[in-house]
C-alpha cells in the first residue's frame, strides 16, 4: 500500500467528479472507457510539452524527483518503497540523483601544502589498484 500526499488525493478525487462513467472506477480512462496503454499516456505526455522546453521531462524524471526528494527527507529504503522497488540498490542507481557538485574538502586538502612534514608519502603504484 501507497499513502498518498492531501494534494494528490484532492487532484484525484476532482478528477473523479470529472471522469466518464467507467465500470472500474478508472479515473483516468481513455475516450471509450477502456484503460490507457503506457503507449498512449506517452504519446499524451509528448503531445503536452510540444512546443516547450520540457522535452527532458519523462515519466522517469518524475519517478527520480520523488526519489531524490524522499531520499533526502527520510532514507533510500522508503524511497524505494514508494517506488514499488524491491531492492534500495536499483532505487540508488537508477532513480536517486547524485550531487553535482563533490562536498567541500579542501580544508583537508589545504593541509597539503601548509606543512611539508606532515605531507603524506607518495602512494606506490600498486596503492592505485586499491
């Protein structure tokens, strides 16, 4: 189970009052009353950001954003609880965004130069390997 935002709920219970008369209760049902394919629900969502400058925004973006935003709130398991994902690693991966900008550790390197005689001996080559 998924419990939604007020703001979602509210969205779709307006939807609701909206919708065609549909045997399941779909909200968003196509024009026959049947359900929408993910075909066409891409096709609806390419038609509505034509002629703007949203074409990067995918139903994946929404679904990183989420992600992200859960994540920074709370931790990478509920996030990928919300997501329907069974495993944190794919939610990691593929859905949390990565900082752009690396945290700020130049007071530690700063120390490189500040005293040579604390200045770390040159690693060995094989050291790089890890």
């Amino acid at each position: 189970m998924v419990v939604l935002p007020r703001l979602a709920v509210g969205m779709i219970m307006a939807r609701n009052l909206v919708a065609a008369d549909h045997p399941h209760d779909a909200i968003f049902a196509s024009r026959r009353g049947t359900w929408l394919s993910p075909n066409s629900v891409r096709r609806q969502w390419r038609e509505a950001r034509a002629d703007t400058d949203l074409a990067w925004v995918t139903p994946h973006t929404f679904r990183k954003t989420v992600a992200t935003l859960i994540k920074e709130e709370t931790d990478t398991k509920s996030a990928a609880a919300q997501l329907g994902h069974s495993s944190e690693e794919v939610t990691a991966t593929y859905y949390i965004a990565k900082p752009a900008q690396a945290p700020d550790v130049s007071d530690i390197l700063e120390r490189l130069g500040t005293d040579r005689r604390r200045c770390p001996t040159p690693a060995l080559p094989n050291d790089a390997q890890g």
